[in-house]
C-alpha cells in the first residue's frame, strides 16, 4: 500500500495531472547596485516565463505535489554613470511546490526553483555560482472549467550577489494563466 492510498478518492483524481502555466514576470527593482566601482540603477524588468507542471495528490487529498519545468526570459533596463544598459537573460527553470486547496476553486502553493544563473554561453564549471534557488509562493483561482489565473511572488536565496541581480533581480512578481490538461 502506498503512502496515503487509503485516502484517495475521486476528489483526488482532480488534482493529479498535468498543467501549462504562462506568466508575464515584473522584476523589482534594486535602489542602487554597486559594481566594479560604478553605481547602477535598474529599471523595472519585465519577461515572460512557461512551465510545464506535473501534479500529484498526498496527505489526505488536501495537499499536491507539483514538480515543474520551464523556460523564463527577462529584459532588463538601467544607467549608470555616463552610460544606458539592456539586456536578455534566459533562464532553465525547474521548480518543486506544495499546493494547499482552499476549496476545490483555488489553491496556495509555497515551493522552490532551481534556475541557471548565467546565460548558457557563459557557463563555466569551475565556479559554485552555475545556479540560482529561489523560494516562490502562488495563489491560483479558478476562471472557467480548466484555466485559472494565478499570482505569484518569488525572491532568490542563492546567490544574490549584484554582479547576479543586476540583470535577473532578486525579486520578482507574476501574473498569469493556468491550464489544466488532465
């Protein structure tokens, strides 16, 4: 018998499946960076980003497992002294999450994501810095049958070093859909 099998129920069945997330992201922006003995001052970044999520309920039907992978672009604007600065940043995302039903038309989640820290040119396997984690939290409300809208908020633990936030900030903000396939 699997853990938690005794509690399965058609209620469950509706929170086992798969699902496609698409969020516009707001990065908030630093007051001042100081890098390489230069101030910097971001502007408000904006992307996109699409997960993939798999679901599975546990814990008496009230609790899901979410386990996501995704892709995530910003773009970013700032100055400096003398100088304007943009730029793209690309970003693999693979995220874990535990999902609290409200009731069976929203749900909380609080998790986690693992991301790359630099661009996939610029990787380098001698530094400890490849990647970023992040802890987010989520709040999904049921729009029509299969597709919810959710509101987000994530803020990166590791690393958070400026030469880092500059272009991929430490906090960010998310609006978007959900769509349920199964």
């Amino acid at each position: 018998m699997l853990f938690g099998q005794k509690y399965k129920s058609e209620q469950d069945d509706k929170r086992t499946g798969l699902e496609i997330h698409t969020s516009y992201l707001m990065g908030l922006p630093q007051k001042e960076i100081d890098l390489n003995n230069s101030t910097y001052h971001n502007n408000l970044a904006h992307g996109l980003e699409s997960r993939i999520c798999f679901n599975t309920w546990f814990i008496k039907s009230t609790y899901v497992i979410s386990g996501s992978i995704g892709y995530k672009y910003l773009v970013q604007t700032g100055e400096g002294v003398n100088i304007k600065y943009s730029a793209n940043s690309n970003r693999l995302v693979l995220g874990i999450a535990v999902r609290y039903s409200i009731r069976s038309s929203s749900y909380l989640s609080l998790g986690a994501t693992i991301e790359n820290n630099m661009d996939f040119e610029d990787f380098r396997s001698q530094t400890n810095d490849l990647f970023r984690y992040t802890i987010e939290g989520n709040f999904q409300g049921k729009l029509t049958g299969k597709l919810f809208y959710k509101l987000g908020y994530s803020a990166a633990i590791y690393p958070i070093n400026q030469v880092y936030t500059i272009f991929n900030p430490q906090h960010q903000l998310n609006m978007g859909l959900a769509f349920k396939i199964y």
